[in-house]
C-alpha cells in the first residue's frame, strides 16, 4: 500500500508539473486570448497547502536539485534523456487513447530506437535520426480529449497544482491503466522493478526542478501574488496540451525542448 502511495505521489508530481518555466528565467508564454478560467473551489485550503509545498522546496527539493546541477553535464544530459526515453512508456497508450494512431506508431519506434541504440534511452538517437519533436501525453490530456472538463483546481500537499480532472488521471497508473507499470511489475516482463518505477520518477521531478531553479524563482519574485500566478500558469498549459496545439489560444516558446514557461501577461 506505501509503495503504490508513494508511485501516486510522484506520478502526481511529475503530471502536475506541466507547465513550467524555461530554464533561462525569461519565461514567455503569452496569452492571445483568455482561456475559460477553471474555478477554485478550494482556495483557502489551497493556498494553505501552497504555503507547506514551498517550505518543503525550500527545504528540500530546491537544495537537490542544486547539488543534481553540479553533476557533469553528460550526466545530467543522460539521465534526463533516460527519463523521458521511460515516459514514452506512458504516451503511447494515451496516443492510441486519443486515436492518434500514427503518432502511437512514431513514439513506438522512438522507444525501440533509444533503448537499444540509444543505450536504454541515455541518447536520444532519435532525435538525431530526424524524428518529429517527442510530445509527453498524460492520461489527464486523455481525459481532457475526452471531453471531460477540469473540474476545480486543486493544489495537492507535495505534489503540487492540479486539478480533479488531472488528479483522477494520474491515479490510472497505480489502478491498472499503466501497461508500463503492469507489464513491469505484474506481469512476466521484470524489466522495471517498483523501485525502479519510483526512483525514475523521483530523479525525473528533481531534474525538471533543476532545470527551472531561475525560471522559478524570477517567477515569485515578479508576482504580486505567486500562488495565483502559478495556477494560471499551470491551468493555461494545461489547456494549451490537451488541445495538442502551440500556437493556439496560447503562444508557447520552448526553449531547449522544455515543456512550460512562464507566463507574461499582456
């Protein structure tokens, strides 16, 4: 039971953090017009677990993921590539989910390519054998295909901005929709040990969050209010990824294949 709980926890995390802020700090992620605003049902509770997550990053995943950042950067570079090799483990059911077949079939043979070639995925040789750009699909963004709406937002006690929609979605891996999870550790493929599953989450979350230390803090530092900030930021991408479109309601900017910037009002 500890072990699934923890699986939810970062499962959580690492779909929460959908809508970033790009390493550089100049996070640029402008509205063109306004998205339908998600309500927050909860806020007084919300912000209240606001206030306990950023103690808990000041205290402890800020600090881990400065000392990831003294890493060689092949190292880090590996890892992330090895990270993400693993997540397409989850966008290919959610590809075929949301009867995007051909993308299901072009991610199946990035994943062969990397794991084998590409050492279990530490090289993206995909990327250099002209692959189209890789786009993380979560059972959240299946849900919102779907049709289904978001719900209220909601920010979880360490896991961070979600809402009830993404919340339900990110349970799918622990309740048997994860065909990565069951055929890893249920079924006859024991490639991916439960520790195994865990501990790519664990290094992926402190790699994103040591790939944004400045996105974030520039972020809090220039909101009049940080927690409303983010929720903006984190609903709008989110809006802005189940409609599987860059350039639609809202312009994103990536910078260096990152998946979320700051947003900038206008």
């Amino acid at each position: 039971m500890l072990k699934k709980l923890a699986i939810v926890i970062i499962s959580t995390f690492l779909f929460s953090c959908s809508a970033n802020a790009g390493s550089d700090g100049d996070l640029k992620l402008k509205k063109e017009s306004q998205t339908k605003e998600v309500k927050d049902c909860f806020e007084k509770l919300n912000r209240a677990t606001f206030a306990f997550n950023q103690g808990l990053d000041k205290a402890v995943i800020k600090p881990l993921a400065e000392s990831y950042r003294d890493l060689p950067d092949p190292i880090q570079r590996g890892t992330s590539n090895a990270v993400k090799n693993l997540s397409t483990l989850i966008t290919i059911p959610n590809n075929i989910l949301q009867g995007d077949v051909k993308t299901a079939l072009i991610n199946t043979g990035r994943l062969v390519v990397n794991t084998t070639v590409g050492l279990l995925g530490t090289i993206d040789v995909a990327n250099k054998m002209g692959f189209p750009k890789y786009v993380k699909e979560d059972y959240g963004q299946t849900l919102g295909a779907w049709g289904i709406g978001p719900g209220c937002y909601v920010v979880l006690p360490v896991l961070g901005p979600s809402t009830l929609r993404d919340t339900a979605g990110s349970f799918v891996n622990v309740m048997g929709g994860d065909p990565w999870y069951n055929a890893s550790v249920h079924g006859n493929n024991e490639f991916l040990s439960e520790g195994l599953y865990i501990t790519s989450k664990a290094i992926g979350g402190i790699d994103f969050r040591a790939d944004n230390i400045e996105s974030f803090e520039n972020l809090e530092k220039n909101s009049i209010d940080f927690y409303a900030s983010v929720r903006s930021l984190y609903t709008q991408d989110r809006e802005n990824k189940i409609k599987n479109n860059q350039r639609g309601n809202i312009e994103v900017l990536y910078n260096d294949e990152e998946d979320w910037q700051e947003v900038e009002n206008k």
